[in-house]
C-alpha cells in the first residue's frame, strides 16, 4: 500500500511510532449519524495510504460497533504497520447499553472482548476510559496502575494510560505512577488553554507523551458561532459565542479558515505527541491533512495574543521558511 511521509514520533519512553495525526473511530459508529459500513471501511484504509497509522477507538464508540468496523478495515494489514488504542472501564451489555466496570475483571474483560471485535490478538495501547466518571478521587482509580503495568510488563501492551476531558486527575497520574501517555480531550484548544500551564510541561518533564482530541470541542471551531453550534456536548452558550466571533475575526483577516486555526494550534506544543481527530469518510481525512498543513502567518497568532483570546505563553505554530 503506498503512503506519504507522515511524521511519526515515539510514544513516551516506549519506542513504539505513531503519526502525529491520528484517526479517531467514534464517528464510523456512531447511532445518531450512521456511516455505512463500507464508507467506514474506506476511511480507515484511506488513512493508512495516508500514513496515518494510529487509530483511537473505544468500547463506548458505537457499543463496540467501531472496534469491529476497525478491525475488519485492517484485517490483512501487517499487523506492526499501524498502531490501535482502545480503553478499558465500560462494558457493552447484550442489549448494546454500556455500563462502568472498573473492577479488576471487568478491565480484564474488557480488554478480552475489544480483541474479540477488533479480531487481534493484542492492542498497542490501553487507556483507562474517562475514570472521573466512576471514580470520586484519582487515587481510587490508580488502584488499577498495577494491572496496566502488568499487562505491559507481559507485552500483552506497549503502552498504558488515561484518557479523560479534564487535565487535573491525569496530572495525579502522572505523578503517582508511571504511565505511557495521556489522551486528553477538549481541555487545550483555542478556547482553553489552561493546560499548557502546568500539566503540559509536566508530560514533558515525566516524558509522557499527550495525544490531543476535541480540538473543534465538539463542534463550534469547526462551524463557527452559527446557530445551534455545539460545545461541550450541548448548544454553546452565548459568552461562548463571542468568543468564537473575536477569534474568527481575527482569522478572517488574515483569509485563514477558523479550523485550521483550531487544528494547528494544539499540535504546536512539544508535549502534544499526536492529534486525535475523528472522521466519518476519506474526504474528511484529507481535509484534516490538508489543514494541519496549510501557511498560518505568524501575525495571527500574535493578534489572538494581543486580543486576550490566546495566553502569551502558549506556543504557536512557526511557519516554515520557502
């Protein structure tokens, strides 16, 4: 299969290489917005002559739905030729309901039944799936470090971690135990750049990588503040609103469209291993390609600063010299 030449970096101290973009799955299986099975096929093997070769997918994503889409799209793919990130902590009931199971078996079964959607024989990463919705303090949750660092022990993983929609319990984790990587979603973006602050450096001081998802938060940096945009998983709030007008604005200026904006800014921090962005077709990954790509002057960014939208201290993308 032919494919272009898409930086890869190393995951922590793992040694296992990922594209600095990757392809979240949720959106090949997701009820509300169904994708025909063979247009999700073709998205996964799109991106892969791409060079993308790290896919993000879940039990949660479509009741185990996009585990089995994904593995179906790389069966017969060299196995070392891509790398798979699936999470533990939820359990599909036969009816397709999830439910939160983080006893020590039921992470184990978890694990068990992705292989058996996925139709592998093992995952390269395993994150522990949003915690803070079971858990009432990061310290119950790490309880569980020891299994993780068991699996990983054994080469059953390369790689562990958490993935979650707020930096302050990842934080606790990175102190207190020794993982992999952290997927952190919707909390640094052009709207919300408080991680850069403390956790970010933090990774980069423990060399734990960061995967970013959300960068649109779900929805209004990539729509703009048009009615009925989404942030947050809900209609966005006016304060919201405007301060995606102020931004848009200044980006409008400078003929740059609002998501590649949205896009690059994230992966310009050193910390930030990859971008997780999803993907319902092929169309979308090249145009996702396409934006993290594109010329962003650097008076852009320096104008969000001196608009209070953007914290002096957070890095921005250097374009690169003709």
């Amino acid at each position: 299969m032919q494919t272009i030449n898409v930086p890869k970096v190393q995951i922590g101290k793992t040694g296992l290489k990922i594209s600095t973009m990757g392809v979240g799955t949720s959106f090949l299986a997701r009820p509300n917005v169904p994708v025909p099975e063979a247009e999700a096929l073709e998205t996964v093997e799109y991106a892969l002559t791409r060079g993308i070769n790290f896919f993000d997918t879940a039990p949660l994503y479509g009741s185990g739905n996009a585990e089995r889409r994904l593995g179906k799209a790389l069966a017969g793919v060299p196995r070392d030729s891509f790398v798979i990130e699936t999470k533990v902590g939820r359990l599909v009931q036969p009816d397709g309901s999830m439910v939160f199971d983080y006893s020590k078996d039921g992470i184990r079964r978890s694990l068990e039944e992705s292989l058996t959607r996925l139709k592998m024989d093992r995952v390269d990463i395993v994150l522990l799936h949003d915690p803070d919705g079971f858990f009432s303090e990061p310290q119950q949750a790490l309880e569980l470090y020891p299994i993780l660092a068991e699996w990983r022990s054994q080469g059953m993983v390369k790689a562990i971690g958490a993935g979650m929609n707020q930096w302050m319990w990842l934080a606790e984790f990175a102190h207190r135990a020794h993982f992999d990587c952290f997927l952190l979603a919707g909390r640094y973006t052009l709207l919300n750049q408080e991680p850069a602050k403390e956790f970010l450096p933090l990774c980069q001081d423990k060399g734990i990588s960061v995967f970013v998802g959300g960068v649109y938060n779900t929805g209004i940096l990539a729509t703009g503040p048009v009615p009925g945009a989404f942030y947050e998983y809900q209609s966005a709030p006016e304060e919201i609103k405007e301060q995606v007008r102020r931004i848009e604005a200044i980006c409008r200026r400078y003929k740059v469209p609002l998501s590649v904006a949205a896009l690059q800014l994230p992966a310009a921090h050193s910390a930030v291993t990859s971008l997780i962005v999803g993907a319902k077709n092929p169309r979308e990954i090249e145009d996702n390609l396409q934006k993290i790509d594109q010329p962003v002057p650097v008076e852009l960014w320096e104008d969000l600063q001196k608009a209070g939208v953007l914290d002096n201290s957070v890095p921005v993308p250097i374009p690169l010299k003709p």
